[in-house]
C-alpha cells in the first residue's frame, strides 16, 4: 500500500493512525463522514424514486395491455367484411414471424352510446370472444357478465366500469349505439342507431379505458359500423419490448395496403410524457447529490487548510507536489466510492423491499399513502432497473471526483517554507 492511499484513508477516517488521534483529526474524520452520508443518501433517493416511478409505468403498461394487443394490422379504406373474410389468411402469415403467438380479428370505430338523457363518446371494438384470449386478458376483467355472451347476431356489448356507472346501466339494461355515419332525408341527418343489450361490465383499473371504451361481437360491429373504423387482426407477440422491431418487419412482410401498429404507437403520448418526467426528476434528484459532492469539496478544502503543517512536512522530507495532490485525490474518491456503495446498497434494499417496508410503515403509524378509493392501486409498485442504478451510481463517482480536484490542486501548491514560518 503506497504512503499517499494510506494517508489519504485515514484523512476519510477509514484506516486509523497507530497514535491517539487529535481533536484536529477527528474533526475532519467527522465532515468527510458527513459527505459520505450526504451521497449515500442522495444516491438511495434516486434509486428508490427511480424504482417507484418504474413501478407506476410497469403497473399501467401491464392494464393497458389486459386490453389492448401488443400489434394491430388493419387495411384502411377496406370493407370490413372482406377482411374478417380473410382474417385467418392475414394471421397465418403474420404467424410465420417467429415472436407471434397468438391473433384474432377486430373492429375499431367511435361512436356515442346514449341512455336516456345520458350520452357518452366512447372507443368501441369488436372482437371474436372465441379467439380474443389469444391476444389480451380482457376475460379475466370482468366484474359482471362475461365476453363469452358477446356472441354474434346478439347485439350485446360490455362496458367498462366507469361508463356503466356514468351511464347508470348494469347488466341486462340496454343502451342505444349511435355510428357517426348515417344518412341524409328532407328531415335532415339521421345517424346510424342500434339498440345494444349491456351483457357484462369490465375494470382494468385504467380509468381512461374504463371510462371510454366498449366491447361488442366483431360481426355486429362490422354491420353497425360499415363505412367507418378500421377493421384487421390483432396480435400477441414473445416479448411486448420488441413490438416496434416486430411491426416493422411485418410491415414489410405484408401485401400493400396494410398497416402495423404497435402497442407504443397508440399510447404514444402517455409513454412520452413518463419518460420526460422520469428524466426531470432524475435531474432534480441528481441536485441532491450535487449538494453531496459540494459539501465534500467543502470537507476537502477545510482538510487541507487544517492538515497546512502535515503537507508542509511531507514536502520537507521530499514528497512532490504530484504526491501530496494524490493524497486528497484518494481522501475524495474513497468518500465517494464508500458513499455511492452504501447509497446503492440502501437504495437497493428499500427498493427490492418496498412491498413489505411500505405496509409495516402504514400498519406503525395508521396511514394509507395510496387510498383505493382514490388511486387505481392500493400498494407502491417498485421495479429496480439495473440500467437506473448504473448510471445513478456512476453520476454520483463522477461527481465526486469532480469535487476533488480542485482541493488536490490547492493542497499540490503549497510552499512548505511559507507554512511552517507562520506555524
């Protein structure tokens, strides 16, 4: 072990001198740990922000695609009849892709559904409740009801929650299904109508699809909504992260006139706006550690002021400027890479935790952070990501080195004859 790294360790207070230590000692040995500490909590806090954010995005992801299909192929401008004619030609060929595991035809219109005085602009999909389990878990979302009763020729349709209660219907009412086309007589525009019998009611806990979006059979989708939607198959791949790399290939792969789209496209918006927020709060996060490597430049600083005479010795005695800037070098880093490890080692802990520490911290104190009357969950969602603690546990060495050099450099320009005369 080189004389500048041992130094250097017992100025951070993590290898002790063979003597009794000074109260000079010790005083410094106390603000390099306080520095430490500083970023070891700034790093957990990032980490565990970070990991409860990932969570939320996992948790809405995952109930948007208990509805949704990971792809949907649709032919604008073409008829739906023919394309639910030749839907099973489409899958087969989407099916050679190796990542496609299951497929289904749809309907995709907007329309109004009234009831009453009532009057709602809702998402409506057709889909074969015989084939639908092979691209979504919409079966398992019902509360009332079932998609199996959605057979054609029936004119049922299912609800999402937060429509049926806006509309005040339940199972067995019935509602009336407005197309936006229609036609036109001496009275004036009449649009398209059809009374709709509500055969079951579901709940992702999504309430944007709750809220605007309705399931009927494909085929009486297809003879309400001739002239307007789109009409194609939907389809479930592997692995859902490679949806855009898969769309683009069948896109590629399929006759003219068809378009792929993936799940990412259709929620565009949303996802844009959780990562510029992710992004934000990292930044106003990482300020904490920034705050960190500030206050151990300010350790540093106070260091060598305080250690004038020690400096002014070793350069006596024939140590080099380059050496005594090693010195601090090794004081700095050593309290950024002990802080980074222990934030990184907490942060990790809590966020690997947080569905246990978080219930005993609401069961201590009688709180509730996430009420289900008002939230869509009822438990903080954590997922770790180990590109996340990376880049947060790199920040924070980079940081930290940053904020000793400038120290090193001072302590490398002391004059040892001017030190020890006013000594």
């Amino acid at each position: 072990m080189s004389y500048e790294f041992w130094i250097g360790a017992r100025y951070a207070g993590l290898a002790r001198s063979r003597r009794r230590g000074r109260s000079g000692d010790r005083f410094v040995s106390f603000i390099a740990a306080s520095s430490m500490a500083g970023i070891a909590l700034g790093v957990a806090a990032l980490i565990i922000v970070l990991s409860v954010m990932n969570g939320f995005q996992v948790q809405v992801r995952d109930r948007m695609l208990s509805v949704l299909p990971h792809i949907e192929l649709y032919a604008p401008g073409v008829p739906h009849q023919d394309v639910l004619d030749n839907w099973k030609e489409i899958a087969g060929r989407a099916s050679a892709d190796a990542a496609v595991k299951g497929a289904a035809p749809f309907v995709a219109a907007q329309g109004m559904i009234a009831r009453g005085q009532a009057l709602q602009g809702v998402q409506l999909r057709g889909i074969d409740p015989t084939e639908e389990d092979a691209v979504s878990g919409l079966s398992g979302q019902f509360v009332a009801g079932s998609s199996d009763q959605l057979s054609p020729g029936s004119f049922g349709i299912a609800l999402g929650l937060q429509l049926a209660r806006a509309l005040r219907v339940t199972e067995g009412d019935t509602v009336m299904v407005l197309a936006p086309q229609g036609s036109i007589s001496p009275a004036g525009f009449t649009p398209r109508m059809r009374q709709f019998t509500v055969t079951g009611v579901f709940s992702t806990g999504h309430y944007e699809y709750d809220a605007a979006l309705a399931f009927l059979n494909v085929e009486d989708a297809a003879r309400v909504f001739r002239d307007s939607g789109s009409s194609g198959v939907r389809l479930q791949i592997s692995d859902m992260q490679q949806a855009p790399q898969v769309a683009r290939r069948l896109q590629a792969e399929l006759p003219g006139g068809f378009v792929a789209q993936d799940w990412t496209q259709n929620n565009r918006t949303w996802f844009a706006a959780v990562q510029t927020e992710k992004r934000m709060m990292f930044i106003i996060l990482t300020l904490i550690v920034a705050v960190a490597a500030f206050n151990l430049l300010s350790s540093l600083v106070m260091a060598v002021k305080d250690k004038r005479s020690d400096i002014a010795i070793l350069r006596s005695i024939g140590a080099t400027p380059r050496e005594i800037a090693r010195i601090f070098l090794v004081q700095g880093c050593l309290i950024g890479v002990v802080g980074t490890a222990l934030g990184v080692a907490f942060g990790c802990l809590v966020a690997f935790n947080v569905d246990v520490i978080v219930p005993f911290i609401e069961n201590l104190f009688g709180i509730e952070f996430l009420p289900q009357q008002i939230y869509f969950i009822s438990q903080l969602p954590s997922e770790p990501q180990m590109q996340d603690i990376v880049v947060v546990g790199v920040t924070s060495l980079v940081l930290s080195l940053l904020a000793t050099l400038y120290p090193s450099w001072r302590a490398s320009g002391l004059q040892p004859a001017q030190v020890l005369r006013h000594d």
